[in-house]
C-alpha cells in the first residue's frame, strides 16, 4: 500500500468509523430490548442506525457544542491528563452522542410507515393537512 492510499484509508477511517461504531452500538442495543424477527429486518435496523448516527448525530454534536462548549475542553483535557493527544477528546463527548441518535431510529421508521400507511388513499396535500395537525396538536400539549 502506498502512501496515497494509506493516507486516503486512514481519512476514511477517521470520518466514518466513529458514526459507523455508533450505528452498530445503537444497533445491539435496540436488539437487547426487541430481537430482530428475520435477518431483513436486522438489516434494515442496522442501516437505518447507521444512518442516523451518520446523518442526525453531527448536528447534535454541533447542538451541544454550542450549548456546552467548556464539556468538549474538559475532554481534551481528560485526554492529556491519559497522555493521549487532546484532539481525542472530542470522542469522549461525539461517541455517546452518535450512539443516542442512532437508538430511537428503528422506533421512528416505524412510526412514520405506520403514519403513511394509514393515509395510502390520500393524495400529497391531504396528508401535509394531515402533518400540519398532527403538530400543531403536539404544540398545544406541549
């Protein structure tokens, strides 16, 4: 392997596995409460896990970042207190966070199928009327 691509392989391993090792912790997780009924729907946990934790996690991390910045600090500072680079310390604080958003996926996907399926006979407009309602009745109980 040369340089080029060590260097391209470790980018990628940099970008990705902190998402993807969070999508498969949420995945186990979710299995422990509710085992997967066939392989397919394995996968398709899997991957809708994944996704969220790629997808819905960075912008929590960003959220909270903006939030909490001191907490991102403390974590560099935990790492240089270990002797790791405080760079690092940002997994401290980003893999929990990639890990909730990964877990109530599965749980989300079903709600919006069920929610689609009930309005299979509507037309696009109706069922935004119908999407309207539905938060504007969250909104008053909130």
């Amino acid at each position: 392997m040369n340089i080029e691509a060590g260097a391209a392989a470790s980018a990628l391993i940099t970008i990705f596995g902190p998402p993807l090792g969070a999508g498969v912790t949420a995945f186990a997780l979710t299995c422990l409460f509710r085992r997967p009924r066939s392989r397919g729907e394995a996968g398709s946990r899997l991957l809708c896990a994944v996704a969220m934790a790629g997808i819905i996690g960075p912008f929590l991390l960003v959220a909270l970042h903006s939030w909490w910045p001191s907490l991102f600090v403390s974590a560099g500072l935990v790492m240089k207190l270990c002797g790791i680079p405080a760079a690092l310390g940002i997994l401290f604080v980003a893999v929990p966070v990639l890990v909730l958003a990964g877990l109530p996926s599965w749980w989300l996907l079903g709600g919006v199928v069920r929610w689609l399926d009930r309005r299979k006979d509507k037309d696009i407009g109706q069922m935004a009327r119908d999407a309207a309602r539905v938060v504007r009745d969250v909104r008053k109980s909130l």
